[in-house]
C-alpha cells in the first residue's frame, strides 16, 4: 500500500518546525521588510525635522518679519505669500477643474474622441515636470501675455510684463489642474445612475440635472481637490522660481502685480544662499516644520473627506 | 365621449424629437470648451517652452522681430537675476532707450541700450537696498556682460551653438560660452538610475507586500500612510537630503563632495517610491481574483501565487509604474537643485557632484537674459524634458494599458 499524502501539507515543503515553509516566511518577510523601511524613513524625516524645527517653532517666529539680513526672526511674509498664492490658484483652478470634471463624467460619450484626448492631456498635465510649468510661466505669461497687457493698457510700462502673484498662481493653477479634476470626476461618479434617471424621468434637462443634482452631490469631492490642490500648490516651489517669487521684501504684496515671499522657496533660498547657513540652521528646519504641517494636516483632511465619500458610496 | 381616453395626446415623431434649447445648448458647449482649455494648455506648453528656443534653430528674423518688441520694455527683464523691478523705481528712463531703438537695427541698439541698464542697475542698491536683497551682488555687471554676449552670439549664428551641444563642457557664461548637454544628460541619467535602483524594488516589494499578503486591516493603514509620503513637498525632500543624509551618508561612505549623484538619487528615490507604490498597487490589485484562486487551488503557496502568478500578470501596470516612476525623477527640480552638488561633472563615480537638466534650468534662468543664446538653450533644454516625460506618459498610457486589457480579457 501506497502512503497517503496528506492534503493538508506540501510534502517537499522545508518547514522550520512550526510547520511553516521556510521559503514562504522570507518572501513575505521580503516584502513586509520594505513596507517598514519606507514607513520607517517616512518617520525618520518627520522626526528629525519635528526635534530641530522645535525650538525655534513659535507663534512669535509665524507672525514676525525676518530680521538681520534674514538670519534672525520669522517668517510672517512667506506664509501670506503662500496664503496669497494658494487662494488666487484655487480661484482661477476650481471652476476649470469642476467644469472639466463634468463634462468627462456628464457629457462625454463612452467612445468619445475628444473626451479620450481630454483624458490623456489631463494625465499628461500631471506627469509633466514641474519646472516646465514655470518656463511656461515665463515664456507665456510673462513675455506674452504680460508684455501684451502692458503695451495695450499700460502704455509700455512695465506692470505685468515681470514676475509676480498672478503669474506665479496661474502657473500653479496649470499645475494642480489635475489634482481637482481627478477628485471631482471621482466624486461624481459616486452619485448612483438613478438620481440622474430620477431628474431626468421628471423631466428635468440635462442641464437641470446637473445643477440640481449632479453638483449638489459633488461639493466635498470639490473640497477635496481643492484641498489636495491647495496642499501640492503650497508645497511646489519650482513653477514659481521664475514667475515671481522673491528672495526677501519687506512689506506685504499690496496687488496681484507684485512679487511675493513663500514658504517653499524661503526654505529653499536659506539653505543655499543664506549668508550663514549655519546659523539659520534653526530657522530652515523650523520652516520646513510649518510648511510639513500645513501640507501634511491639509492632505489629512482631504484623505478624511474621501474616505467619507467612499463610505457613502458603499 | 366618444373616445375612452379623452385626454390622449397623439405623439408623433415630430413631437417626440428632442426640443431644441438655448440654455442646454449653450451649456454643453461652454462645458466642453473649458475641457478643451486641458488639451490647449499642453500644447500651449510645448508651443512656448519651444518657441523660446527656435533662434537656436537659426530662426534669427523671428527673434529680432521677437526682441525688438521686447527691447521697449526691455531693459527691465535683462535684470532678472536681480529679481526685483528696476521699472518702479525709475520708469522715466524708458522712455529715451525706447524710442532711440525704433528704426535701428537689432545689433546697435542693445549696444545703445548698455550704458542705460547700467545705469538702472547701477541706481539699484540705492533704491532697492532696503526693499529687496539683490540675489546676485554682481548680477548688474554679469548682465551687461551678457548682452554683450547675446550681440556676438546672434551674429555668429545658431550653428556655432548646436557645435557645442555635444560637447562634454557645460560653461554657459564666460567669452567662449559651450553649451554641453553631454555632461547634463549623464547627469541626469546617473541620478534617475540611482534612484530607479533604490525606488523601484523597493515600491514594487511594498506594493507586493500590501495587496497580497497583508490583511484588509493592515491595507487600509499601510497604503495611506505610504501615499502620505508624496505629500512631501520635494523642497522638503531636498533640504532633509541636504541637511541629515548627506552627513548621515558621508560618515558611511567618506566621500569627498557631500552633495553628489548618490544623495540626489537617494532622495529623488523617495519622491518616486509613492507614484511607483501606488500605480504597481492598483495594478496587482486589478489581476483578477480567479488567478489567484486557480493559483492556491493548484497548491501554490501564498507566496509562490504572488511572484508567480501575479506579479507576471501585472508586469505592464508595473512597468507603467516604474515609467512614470523614471518621469518623476527625470523632471525633478528642487532635489536636484539641493542636493546633488550641481557641478556639471563628467565621471561615473555615484559620489561625484553632478547637474541635471532640470536643476540647470532652475538655477540658471534666473540669471539669463530674455532673447539670449544661454536662455533659448536652458528652453530647448525645458523642451527636451517636455517631449520625454510626454513620451513616456503616452508609452505608459497606450502601450502598456493596452496591453494589460488585452491580457485579462484574454484575447
């Protein structure tokens, strides 16, 4: 008589005593070993950046003006500079993005060319470098758009033909167009088929469905873009090398036609071209510490907001 | 009475047909224009980046027409580098220079034009000493040495820059400026391939390890901790790289520049891990479940099913993955910019100092000139990288998803 094999074990398993396959144990050790490292390193940087960005973190250094060549005080203007930034690119980027969002969720046929194209330019947008955003700043805005503006209503006097907010914050709005799009389209297409079949058997027009229906529903895939948008624009520093970001000023913008401080680039500029970059050591690592917090609790949030949108889907 | 149904209508084809409607009309259309405005913008994008390039292409009368324009509200832009306006504080000056430009041609006027941005940049530190910080101390005097520059580089033609293209020297200032993207290409390439070493199995194992070992629960916290990490603004990437890994780095390895291609690739790495991470994820997680079963009901352990079964059935996402894994990289500009020591050195040791395309962008455009021959090539540099991460998305889009639903539809 033959030996029965058991079912339940792989005879030509290795085991290591506990009855688990050698083998097995360390590819899954493997693969959970990297997780660890990327959280771990993820860790690492939020610690170190907390525990030497702490003892100069205060309200005092948010809310004063640099001081002494920038090598002591706060970092007042690059925050209004952000805040300025983010909400002119919110404005110009929010509508575009929605509208686009429901014309792929709402109007675009299945097999649709152009929505194909819309689609692809979208994700093209996304992935493009985001120094190419801020050529294109200077090249179009500034030097065409800008120029263009001032010789037709400024009488060739230098106004808009140069960097500042409203070229930088279009820049970024190009850049987290994709951002709000892709949230939005994601909120819509949670609002079940038969609301829209509901509006629409009562008569209600296409049109009338979305304003009443279709839109209602998407206001926190809205929010959430808009968040999600806000947190990259605030973090980017690259688009706005070029197209209007200032080294130090020492009064507040007054108009969309000035140049404008920002959290990003201030960290960037005093740790390369500080006068002492040892010494500002405190000041660098407590600025990246509030721009950590203020991109990292605004991706929190909209991660929260999602995840609710995902729970109402079920 | 007659009739049993009073009150029928009597539907035709005519009255069946869709009404026609201002307000819906109009709204479709103004809809589907701003989606248009996607497909304008990238290719307004490519349309500007390049044509701040073409006098490289010898398009030499476009560029005069181009730059006589310019030159009217000219001598305010030739003090980029200083960041500040010189036109508010002393807006009078233009008026002369500008007029005295109109009927000559494009070579003397700029010469005309010297003493006068001299003079602006000169009243500079006086005026704006107390406002704004000038970036470049010496940015007055290198700007007039440009447009000197610009003269002599225009009259010789484009094809004295194209020489230069490959050639191994990257000395855009000086009497004799060569333009060698050599250098800046084999920097680029170290840094993206170092950190495609680090980033990519690394993702790709996470990515493993997440979608087909680790319980719901744990998914449901590993993945968003790991996307958290692309909330990292890459400025904040680069000055950790800067600040802690590159000390942390040099007491392992001793190298002598602290900046180099290894720590720009290891920092670039964790900008890529969470694109990489997230699009190999979806892909393994989009193998249908009937490999898996199949898999485990054939005897396959747990393991053997993933690295056998689906990670072979997701290789196209994966590659997808690692494509705009390799873009991100490619384009990255702040990283770079800090933390990779930005000499443009030509060796193959990771522990040199290196340059990439895009840091040279980002550190140079500052302090060129608009109609330059060193600003048309940083364009035509910012247009090589266009085209590349273009290509790449349109391979990672077409190609491979194409390939990834013929496979699991089975045909």
């Amino acid at each position: 008589m033959e030996k029965a094999i058991s079912i339940t074990e792989n005879p030509f398993a290795k085991t290591n005593g506990r009855g688990k396959d050698v083998k097995e144990t360390a590819v899954v050790g493997l693969t959970q070993t990297a997780v660890v490292l990327i959280i771990a390193i993820l860790v690492i940087i939020l610690g170190i950046i907390i525990y030497q960005g702490r003892t100069k973190f205060s309200w005092e250094f948010i809310s004063s003006f640099p001081t002494d060549g920038m090598t002591q005080g706060g970092i007042f203007p690059a925050l209004i500079g952000t805040f300025i930034l983010v909400i002119v690119m919110s404005i110009a980027a929010v509508p575009f993005g929605t509208i686009t969002a429901i014309y792929l969720t709402e109007y675009a046929h299945e097999n649709s060319k152009f929505a194909a194209a819309v689609r692809f330019s979208i994700r093209t947008l996304a992935v493009v470098p985001s120094i190419i955003f801020g050529l294109f700043g200077l090249g179009f805005f500034i030097q065409f758009v800008g120029t263009g503006m001032d010789s037709a209503f400024n009488d060739g006097q230098l106004r808009w033909g140069q960097p500042n907010i409203l070229w930088a914050s279009l820049t970024m709005a190009l850049l987290t167009l994709p951002v709000i799009i892709v949230s939005v389209e994601e909120a819509l297409k949670t609002i079940p088929r038969e609301l829209r079949e509901a509006s629409l058997a009562l008569g209600a027009t296409k049109w009338q469905t979305i304003k009443h229906v279709v839109f209602p529903g998407s206001i926190s895939g809205i929010m959430t873009g808009t968040i999600l948008a806000v947190s990259r624009g605030a973090g980017e520093v690259a688009p706005i090398l070029f197209t209007g970001a200032a080294y130090y000023l020492a009064t507040l913008p007054g108009s969309l036609s000035d140049q404008f401080m920002n959290l990003g680039y201030h960290v960037y500029i005093m740790s390369t071209q500080s006068s002492d970059v040892e010494k500002t050591m405190p000041i660098q690592f407590a600025t990246t510490l509030v721009l950590l917090i203020l991109t990292l609790s605004l991706n929190l949030v909209a991660v929260i907001i999602r995840s609710r949108i995902r729970r109402k889907a079920k | 009475m007659n009739s049993p149904h009073p009150n029928k209508q009597t539907f035709t084809k005519e009255s069946l047909k869709k009404q026609f409607r201002l307000s819906e009309f109009l709204a479709e259309k103004v809809i589907s224009s701003v989606a248009f405005l996607s497909i304008a913008v990238i290719f307004l994008i490519f349309i500007f980046v390049f044509k701040e390039s073409l006098p490289l292409f010898g398009f030499n009368d476009k560029a005069k027409a181009n730059t006589e324009i310019q030159t009217t509200t000219g001598a305010a832009i030739e003090t980029y580098g200083s960041e500040t306006s010189t036109a508010d504080s002393e807006p009078e000056t233009y008026g002369a220079p500008a007029e005295s430009l109109e009927p000559e041609t494009y070579g003397s006027p700029t010469e005309d034009l010297n003493p006068v941005v001299e003079e602006t940049a000169a009243a500079e530190p006086e005026t704006y000493g107390t406002v704004t910080e000038d970036l470049n101390p010496d940015s007055a005097s290198e700007d007039v040495v440009a447009i000197d520059e610009k003269v002599t580089g225009n009259k010789e033609g484009a094809d004295k820059t194209w020489s230069t293209f490959f050639s191994t020297e990257w000395v855009p200032v000086s009497d004799n400026p060569r333009f060698g993207l050599i250098a800046l290409f084999i920097g680029t390439l170290k840094v993206t391939i170092i950190a495609m070493l680090i980033a990519g199995p690394l993702a790709i194992l996470a990515a493993v390890y997440t979608s087909c070992f680790a319980s719901n629960r744990r998914k449901e916290i590993i993945k968003p901790i790991i996307e958290m990490l692309a909330a990292f603004p890459s400025v904040v990437i680069g000055f950790f790289a800067m600040m802690v890994l590159a000390t942390f780095f040099q007491d392992i390895f001793g190298y002598d520049s602290r900046l180099n291609a290894f720590i720009g690739g290891v920092a670039m790495a964790l900008a890529a891990i969470p694109i990489i991470y997230t699009i190999s994820e979806d892909a393994l997680s989009s193998v249908p479940k009937t490999y898996t079963e199949a898999s485990l009901a054939l005897g396959a352990s747990k393991a053997q099913t993933a690295f056998s079964v689906i990670l072979p059935a997701a290789t196209p996402g994966i590659f997808a993955a690692l494509l705009l894994g390799v873009g991100r990289v490619f384009g990255e500009t702040m990283i770079a910019l800090m933390a990779t020591g930005n000499a443009a050195l030509l060796s193959a040791n990771p522990f040199e100092s290196v340059r990439t395309f895009a840091a040279t962008i980002g550190s140079e455009m500052a302090e060129t000139v608009f109609g330059e021959t060193h600003y048309s090539v940083l364009f035509f540099i910012g247009s090589l990288l266009f085209i590349f991460s273009f290509i790449l998305n349109a391979v990672a889009e077409f190609y491979v998803k194409g390939r990834l639903i013929k496979k699991f539809q089975g045909k």
